[in-house]
C-alpha cells in the first residue's frame, strides 16, 4: 500500500511511525480487524490517518479484506419507489446504523422480483453478506430467498418465517401475527362479530401474519365473529378509498375495518367519517405500525406499534455476529409488538 | 478471472463460449462497459451466464473496473433514523433505480455531521463518485461538501445551491424558493399580514430557501406582511406542537401557519381544530411537499407538490453523464414544485 503516486501524500507507514506502531497494526484498522488491535491503539491510528489525512489508494490496497466490508440490502418490491413505506425505511436505517459503527457500509437496491436474478447487487461479489426484503406471492418469496441462499453468503430475511431454512439464513421479523392477535382479542371484547380486512394486492407475509393473528384469536375465544379481506390494487390513499366505497356500495357496514398497515386503516377511516359514519361508535378502525404518521389521523386510531428501527439494528447484529463466528446462532429473531388502543376503546 | 475451486464452475471462457463472442465481451458486459457491446450481445452474455451460473470469483477479478461500480450515498442528519424524512427516503429510491438500470449499485451511509470525516463510506475507495444529503448550519454543511470534494471524485449534492462550487460537483434541487413565493402569493392574495413559520431547529438550506420565497414574495409586493420564524425542537409531532402552543400562549393568532413540510404543518393544524379553531376560516395553515401522507389531513391543506422522486433520478442521470463524460455538463439543476392550493382557497 503507497501513497497516490501523483502528488505527496502520508503512506501507510508514515502513519505506522506516527502512531508508534506497526505498519500492519494500521493495516489491521483500517480493514476493520479489530480483534488484532486495541481500542486505545485504534484510536491512536485513527487519529494519525486523519491528522496525516491518509487514504488507501485504490489499485494497491489489500482486496481481499476490503471488499468484504460491506452488506447488501435487497427490496424485493413491484413499485419503483422501494422506499415508500415508512417501515422499510426504518429497518434500513437501524441496520446501516449498526453496520456503519462497525465500519461496514450498506449496500441497497430495490427491484421487482423478476429482476433480482440479474440485479447489479447478486451479480456483485463485494458484498460480505445479504439482507434481504422480500414482498410477493410466496413462491416468489421462497424463489428469491433460494437465489440469493444459492450466493453461498450469509443471509438474514425480514419480516418472514422459514423453517428449516438452511444454515446460513437467519430471519428477523416483528411479532406481527402477535400483533393480529391482540387486534382481534381488542375487537371480540368489544363485541365485533364481522371484520373487514384491507390489505393491498401485493402480497406481504407480515401483512398475512397480521390477518393470520386475528383469526387466531376469534378461533382461540370460540368466537363465531367472520373476518373478509378486502383487496385493493395499492396501499395508495385513491387506491384504498376506491376499493373500500366499492365494498361498501354492496355490503352491510362491517363492525371494524382493520387496515394493513396504518395509511391504510387511515384511508378507510377519512371515507367514513366524510360520509358522516362515526368511528368508533358506529364502526372501529384499527391501524398496524403507529409510526410518527398515524399521529396525524383524526379521530385517534387504535394501532398496533411496530419497533421497525430495532428490527434494522437486531438483522445488523446478527450479520456482524455471523460474520464473526462463522455461523448464526438464532435462526429466527421475533421483536415484541406493543397494543395501542388509541382513544376508540 | 476463473471459476472457484472448490467445485467445477462456469468460468468466462465458458460463458464466452456459449454466447459466441470473445472473453473480452463477457468482460466488458460484466463490468458494465456498454460502450463496446451492442444491446443484442449484452442480452445474449447474459442469458448465458444466468443459464450457466457464472459469478465472478472474487479474489481474481478485475479489481480496477469493478471497484468503481458503486456510487456513495451520504445522509448527514443528526437523527440515527436517517431515512425518517419521506424526501429523503424518495430521492434515494430515484437515485437508486436510475444507477442500478446502468449497473451501479448506491452505498448508503447516515451519519450526523461530526462523524462525516471518519465515515467508512468516506475512507472507503471502491465507490466512482458521491451524492449527499446534509443538514446542518451552513458552515457545517459547507465544510462536509468540501471533505467531499477532497476525495478528488465527483460530487452530487442534493438540495442546495453551491454557486462557485469546484468543477466536479453538481447540485440537484427542487426550487424550494419558487415554492415559498407561490406560497407567499397565495397568502397576500387572501389578504394575510402575519406569518408565522413553524421550522424544526436542525437547519436545512430547503426550508430556509422556502421561507426566503415568502419573504422574496412579500417584498415583490411592497407589502408590510409580516414573517416570524419559530423553530420547534425538532419536526416530530409532539415538539411542534408544544412549540406552537407556547407560542401561541403569548402572541394572538397569526393570520396564517406554514410549516417547514407538511407532518410539521399538520401537527400545527391538530393543535389548532383539537382547540376549535377554524382552518381556513380563523387561520390558513399551508405545508410543503405533498406526500401522500397529506391527504390524511384534515381538513384539506394547502401545499406545495415536491418532484422527491424526480430529484433523484435527475441526480443518478447526472452522476451517470459525469462518469461517461468526464465532467458534469450542468453545475444546477432546479426541479419546478407545483402549488396545490387543496380545499382552503
């Protein structure tokens, strides 16, 4: 490793002199092989790389190390706009949060599923690791999940269950079918026999865990109450209230409309109180996230809060962990989920 | 570049072989150098190294092509949750999309602005150039837009004009100023006198380029209209409206509330209906950007339309010329806001 021939700069072993150590001491910094190096030795070298303002350069640094720092995030998504939802954007900043403390980077693309094969991330070997959110039918899921195992890296999916998964996958997810249940436990107490589901077209597991929890519940209380799910094309507000004024043009009033996620719940809930139907007297609305957003619904929602930032960060450290030892010690990490009864109790 | 030993694998020769053309042309579409390979051949090597299974073996491929196959995405925001703000989250998923059709992937890293010089993705050679999201005081900003430049790559900066700015940085904005104006018009036409801004205390030059347009407006008028500038700890919910209400408890009511963006001009609107004021009859409220969290406003808000999305395929778009070219052919572009006036005219 020298300096960039072009003009005079600080070479690896000015900073080694510098900082009274070991040329492959500030080697070992600067790789990020932090079990050969102290944390007061670390400092000291980083403190000279930045006084000396010293770089790798490019066409002689060690390789094989360094391109092993960093992680590859992939989004799975049919819309271009793959950090849309608010909860992906969470995860993706609690995990690059982790990963950067760690001197990682992250690298992300979204894709529709039909690209992930080809995508610019998998055919790139300089990743030490995926990370991976996936939406679609769950074939497709599995498929993408199949492709990205076949990369012999290690792997953690979001928001998703996989059994005996291989080895080398880890899944961090929020307890979201929990969640479902403590929305229908929430509903059948207050005497709600039909549930509305709105949830958009395409297909997520967390959104399917949700429903799946209600059912669990009404099935746990021995309750006769009925759940129907409603598709609309998107999570979109025009989207949403299009299907919803569809539904109801046709049916009775359900006794609660619960939304996959809070927009959702949102969008249904402005199209009833704009027809003038009080919520909740005569209807109640649950939401699914609580993030910053459902804040800003009138009236208050009652919601499920989700710790999508934590979910980031826990996928961040069992990355770092894995890289570190060599396998992962938990195959499926599920993060609690909090009841919000909002003020429609 | 040849298969992994551990198991027989496709090498290049392979792939070569199999689509008809030289190993040089497998290369070339490999690291993406499309300039020497028609769009025909392009398809039929990648047909054949996804029939095949070919990946590049990492310890022995083209370190100097590849390396550079990654463009930067610096975040400079004291929040840990760096992708909170819907722009932000919008301008990356443009950004992302536009680099990863031309087969570059985008490396994200948030960081606040203390922690930018020892950032791993700025000590980190293997990206081609940089674009950048910074918030903070301007002589702050200032100084992270120059470490940038200091790597001697190119530079994409969101959001924020740098007239006289070195050759090999570009900005890329929407025109947060002519958005204010339309703001400022909107209010004088309705005969408003005082102003009030709501804006979060962590500066962004967006927000102060949009009140600069209420202010640009009142002058062109030769009105004696009045801006007050409040800054709320921060823009969530709860610190914006225990700003505005202590505000509100020493000062009458202002004859309109702007907000530095819309979750900031909703939460004002909420702390104003919650306490029976009118909006629009007592007082305007007006946001900016027009997500589509403003919809679940109510009542209807005023805003302004924001290209976030567009601002980061534009910025991709240049980034990609600038790498092709050598230089970058425009040092601004400024994207047009459009003003939804919503249902409080």
């Amino acid at each position: 490793m020298s300096g960039d021939e072009r003009r005079p700069r600080a070479t690896i072993k000015d900073v080694a002199k510098a900082a009274e150590v070991s040329p492959m001491t500030v080697s070992n910094v600067i790789n990020g092989r932090m079990q050969f190096v102290s944390a007061a030795t670390k400092k000291r070298v980083e403190r000279e790389i930045e006084r000396l303002g010293y770089r790798r350069s490019s066409n002689a640094r060690n390789l094989r190390v360094s391109e092993q720092r960093s992680i590859g995030m992939v989004i799975v998504d049919e819309s271009p706009a793959f950090l849309a939802d608010f909860f992906t954007c969470q995860v993706v900043a609690g995990l690059a949060n982790v990963l950067n403390h760690a001197d990682y980077t992250l690298t992300i693309q979204g894709m529709p599923g039909a690209e992930l094969a080809q995508s610019m991330i998998m055919r790139n070997f300089e990743v030490a690791g995926f990370c991976a959110m996936i939406s679609g039918p769950k074939p497709e899921r599995l498929a993408a999940i199949e492709r990205l195992a076949d990369l012999n890296q290690p792997v953690v999916v979001f928001q998703q269950e996989l059994p005996g998964a291989g080895a080398d996958i880890c899944t961090v997810r929020q307890d979201d079918r929990g969640g479902g249940r403590l929305i229908g436990d929430h509903l059948l107490a207050r005497r709600v026999t039909d549930i509305l589901a709105v949830i958009p077209r395409q297909p997520w597991p967390a959104v399917e865990n949700r429903v799946a929890g209600i059912r669990d519940s009404i099935a746990a209380a021995g309750s006769t109450a009925e759940v129907t799910v409603l598709e609309a094309a998107s999570e979109s507000f025009a989207d949403v209230q299009a299907a919803f004024a569809a539904y109801l043009d046709s049916h009775p009033l359900p006794g609660a409309v619960v939304g996959a996620n809070d927009p959702v719940a949102t969008a249904a809930m402005l199209l009833l109180t704009d027809r003038g139907v009080r919520v909740p007297e005569d209807i109640r609305v649950v939401g699914f996230n609580g993030f910053e957003a459902h804040r800003y619904a009138r009236p208050h929602m009652t919601t499920v809060l989700s710790p999508a930032y934590a979910v980031g960060e826990r996928a961040g450290e069992a990355m770092l962990a894995r890289l570190k030892s060599g396998n992962f010690a938990h195959p499926d990490h599920v993060l609690p989920v909090v009841f919000d009864p909002g003020f429609t109790t």
